[in-house]
C-alpha cells in the first residue's frame, strides 16, 4: 500500500472516528484539553500502528484502547494529580444543561477504573467481553466495577435531584 492510500485511508478513519473518541477521553477526565491531548496523543499512535491494523476489524477497540491507556498514563503522571475542571466547556449530549452537568460531576467523582468500565459499558455499548479486552482486565471485574460504578452514579444522581426539588 503506498503511503499516499495510506494517508488518505487513515484521514478518512479518524474524520468519522475523532469526535466519538473525543467524547469518550472527555467523559473519562472530564477536562476537555486534556481530552484534546489524550485523542491526539491516541491518533499518533493509531497512525504508527497503521499499516498492519487497516485491514483487522478490531480497529474501533484498538482505538478506545489506546485512549483509556493513555489517560490511565496520564493519571499516573505527578502533574497531572490537580484537580480537573470542566471550565464551562463541555460537550453538548442530548440532554439539559443542568443533567448534563449533573452527569459529568458524578462521573467525575467515580474513581478512574469505575469510570472507564461505565463509559464503555453504557457510552459506547459495549459487551461484559469487550470492555473486558478494551481495558485488559477480568470480565468479572467489569462486572463488579460497572455494578458498584453505576450504584455511585444513581445515588449522587439521586441526591443532585432530590436537593433541587428541596430548593
């Protein structure tokens, strides 16, 4: 394959797959620079890994794979330990403003392996199996995280929701 089909090939891939990863990186750190850094860093290394993934069909996975790693990476990294804010940029969903802020803040609060089970799991549909292979860990583990991450989710929800029909 020439580079130039190579090029062409890989451009089109990341023009239908960059703003689902996108929201995904963000749904995971909940800062959106740190989602544009984590979807670039993600894209450099699908581009080296090109020429031998273009023809698997394993793409998509490999793709949200090198995302959640990346930001498992950045979250190791000591500077990268502050507290992140949203900084009043956040992405427009199909929901009001106030759930959808209401939604970040209680996956914000998960901790971060709950969070990547869930937006995998429920964000982009996938099964007990490729959650499973995406993060490298156990099925029963997805299992148990994605349990105990969407209990947080529903009472913090539950709790956002009742303190607002006390006000």
């Amino acid at each position: 394959m020439s580079s130039a089909v190579r090029d062409e090939e890989f451009a089109a891939y990341v023009a239908a797959t960059r703003p689902a990863l996108w929201r995904t990186a963000f749904l995971m750190c909940g800062n959106r620079a740190q989602a544009d850094d984590l979807v670039q860093s993600a894209l450099l290394k699908l581009y080296v890994a090109w020429p031998r993934l273009a023809r698997g069909d394993r793409l998509d996975g490999y793709a949200r794979r090198i995302v959640v790693n990346s930001h498992i990476d950045e979250v190791r990294r000591p500077w990268r330990r502050e507290t992140e804010t949203l900084d009043g940029h956040e992405p427009s969903f199909e929901m009001t403003g106030e759930d959808h802020s209401a939604l970040i803040r209680a996956l914000k609060a998960l901790p971060a392996g709950q969070r990547r089970v869930v937006v995998l799991r429920h964000y982009w549909g996938l099964s007990v199996a490729e959650t499973a292979s995406d993060l490298g860990i156990s099925e029963g583990s997805v299992k148990s995280q994605c349990s105990i991450g969407l209990h947080k989710l529903e009472t913090a929800l539950t709790s956002d929701y009742r303190s607002e029909d006390r006000a």
